[in-house]
C-alpha cells in the first residue's frame, strides 16, 4: 500500500507562514496569493487532522500541535533543500497562472497570445478554466479574467471591455418559424436561455414587458450557447466578438439589427490581488490584459 505524503507546496507555506508570524508576508515571500497560502494550510490542516495555527483576527499563532509538527517540517525541508544536485539546472523561468472564463479563452485570449508570447518569450503562461459566476475565488491563480457584474470584494478589479447583446438565430430556425421581422415575433419563438445573457435586460431595450423566459434549453456557457443558436435550436443573445466568424459564415442571423443592449449587466474584468502585480510577470500580463482588450 502506498504512503501518502504531505504535499510539499503545503509544507513550505506552513514552514513561512509560521516563520514570519503573518499568512500575508508568507504569501509575498512565497509570490502566490494569502487566499492560496491559507488554502495550503487548510490542506496540510486535513492532512494531518489538527490544527496548525490559532487565529485571532488578523492574528495568528502556532498551535502546541503545530509547533511541534514545525521542526518536523523544517528539518525534512532542510534535508531536501542541502542535499547536493551537481548538475541542478538554472533557475526555472517566471510563471503566471491564469484563470479564464472558457469561452473568453477560445475566441479572444488564445487568438491574441502570440502577441504576448513574442513580447515577453521568457514568461511561461498556465491557462485554467472556470465557470463564470460560480467559480468565485482567486484560489491559486495569479490572475483571473472574470465574467459577471465586477463586484468583486478583497481584490483589484479593473474592467477590460464590455459590448453589445442583440439577438441572433441560425437561417434554418428562422426559415423553420417563418421569420421574424420585429421583436414582438419573439412569442413565436424559442428562446434559449443563460444566466450570462439574461433577456430581460434586452426586453426593456426592445420595448416588451415580458418576464424572463423560464422554459427551453438553458446553457450557462457562451460558446455553447452560441453552438446552439448555430444548430437551430432557437433564439439567443450573443457579442459581436463571439459571433462575428459565424455572421461572415452566414451561420447565424444578426436579427433587429436597431435593437442592441449597450451596456449589458455583465462585462469582462482582470481580476487579482495586490500583492500579485508586484511579481514583474504577473504585472506584464496584467498590463498586456489591459493594452489588448481595452481597445476592442
């Protein structure tokens, strides 16, 4: 049966964080986030079913447990840190772990990243994905590009770009209904659904006192929900940045082209905390973020 070991990254963030008596000074020295430095501890925490820090506040002290799972730590970090490597490599290049929305990621990130990669060769980028609106904290990320309403609490938000909702369908959906000339045709018609895109907001724009729907298929992903409205599906709200290759295509139907929600109740945001940009990578790709998509 295999042995379980403690993870090492959780190691050295005990070992800092109770060396300089503060989560947030551990976290600057070790260049991650307080919110990851304390999910390292809680994670050594379970490992070993006790407590390793009292906290009071702000404050934080060892636990008797803790200070005498301390010098075990230490000297297996010692033991790993002075063990001889003659033909140890040079140090590892800059790193930046990014947390980004998916479809964000496949339409407008990825497309741009040869721009970032022949500015800055040296800097290697880690790409996550995460749902938007749900996945809500900075975890282990360096930075996050978020979709939602930017009322992001303990963190610089700093917003990159929003742009028009209109509503778009497929040509066979509307050869299907019968068309669809104004937007009070829409009772005809099936509406898909997303927490992203929500119709209300465009209702009011196209002037229709209607509820938001609550029946027909629901995706709370962009990209699906535009996959979707492209195989026929029904009705949906979609950006110009999106949608633009499958409107030259001929795929999708820019419908009501003078009803447009200008400022839609969700945006992009380049989320991070302070401590992050400190780090030269992190503020490269921060400022990159920012020179890139705030002229979209």
């Amino acid at each position: 049966m295999a042995t379980r070991l403690p993870p090492v990254h959780a190691l050295s963030a005990f070992e800092a964080a109770a060396r300089l008596g503060s989560f947030a000074l551990a976290a600057e020295e070790l260049c991650i986030t307080p919110s990851a430095l304390s999910h390292r501890i809680r994670l050594l925490e379970e490992f070993v079913g006790e407590r390793l820090f009292l906290r009071d506040g702000r404050a934080v002290s060892l636990s008797e447990f803790g200070r005498r799972y301390l010098d075990v730590v230490r000297a297996a970090l010692r033991t790993l840190t002075e063990f001889p490597m003659p033909h140890r490599s040079a140090p590892a290049q800059p790193r930046i772990k990014v947390t980004v929305p998916p479809t964000f990621a496949r339409y407008l990130l990825v497309p741009r990243l040869g721009d970032f990669t022949r500015q800055y060769p040296d800097i290697v980028l880690e790409l996550f994905l995460s749902v938007p609106l749900y996945d809500l904290a900075l975890s282990e990320s360096d930075v996050e590009v978020r979709f939602g309403a930017g009322n992001y609490t303990d963190t610089v938000t700093e917003k990159l770009f929003e742009e028009p909702t209109f509503a778009v369908a497929s040509p066979a959906y509307l050869e299907k209904i019968g068309g669809l000339e104004q937007p009070s045709d829409l009772a005809r018609a099936t509406l898909l659904r997303s927490a992203l895109e929500p119709w209300q907001p465009w209702f009011e724009v196209a002037g229709l006192d209607w509820p938001e729907p609550s029946n027909a298929l629901r995706l709370d992903d962009l990209g699906l929900l535009l996959e979707a409205i492209r195989h026929g599906y029904g009705v949906g709200l979609t950006r110009k940045h999106f949608v633009q290759e499958s409107l030259e295509r001929g795929e999708v139907v820019h419908l009501f082209k003078d009803v447009e929600l200008k400022t839609p109740p969700h945006a992009y945001y380049v989320v991070y905390e302070p401590q992050a940009r400190v780090r030269p990578e992190v503020g490269a790709f921060i400022d990159w973020l920012r020179k890139s998509f705030g002229r979209l």
